[in-house]
C-alpha cells in the first residue's frame, strides 16, 4: 500500500504492507527499502529511502518513508509512451 503524505511544504510517501494474515515475505517493506538503496548506488531512479520501520507496533506491519519522485508507474501493462526494450519480446509476444 502507498499513501502520499503531505505536511507544510513537505511531502513524503509512506510504503507498507497490507496487514497480517499474508504472509510477511509477500509484502517486505524492509526488503523493499534496502533494494531501492541499492538500486540508487547503481544509478537507477528510485527515490530516496528516509526512514524504515521495522517496529509493528505503530502502524501494525512495518513500513518505509521515501521521497516523492514524479514518473510513470508500470504495473502489469506497459504504457504507450514506453517502448519495449531493444532485444526483449514485446507485451504483444
């Protein structure tokens, strides 16, 4: 789940879990967080990681707080102005 928090001028989006019965390795917001660190060392665009919570006793499943960044956001469609990359089967294929 993603919600966009906005305080004053800031804004900040929170990153979590639904909560339990799932199971915890489905929904790995800790995991999550550490990836995008790695990814952004290695150049790729993700948003800066400001805080992970580890504790369950705030908001019921652990969570992470990252910066907002303005983009497309892919799902299980690419969207039209996203060309498929060279070599790689299309969607279509």
């Amino acid at each position: 789940m993603t919600y966009l928090i906005q305080r004053g001028g800031e804004c900040v989006v929170l990153r979590r879990g639904p909560r339990p019965p799932l199971p915890k390795s489905t929904h790995d917001m800790v995991r999550e967080a550490r990836i995008q660190k790695i990814l952004g060392v290695h150049g790729v665009p993700v948003p800066e990681i400001v805080a992970v919570c580890e504790d369950e006793s705030l908001l019921g499943v652990p969570f992470y707080l990252m910066s907002r960044l303005d983009g497309t956001v892919v799902t299980d469609t690419i969207p039209p102005h996203l060309s498929p990359a060279e070599g790689l089967p299309s969607s279509s294929d």
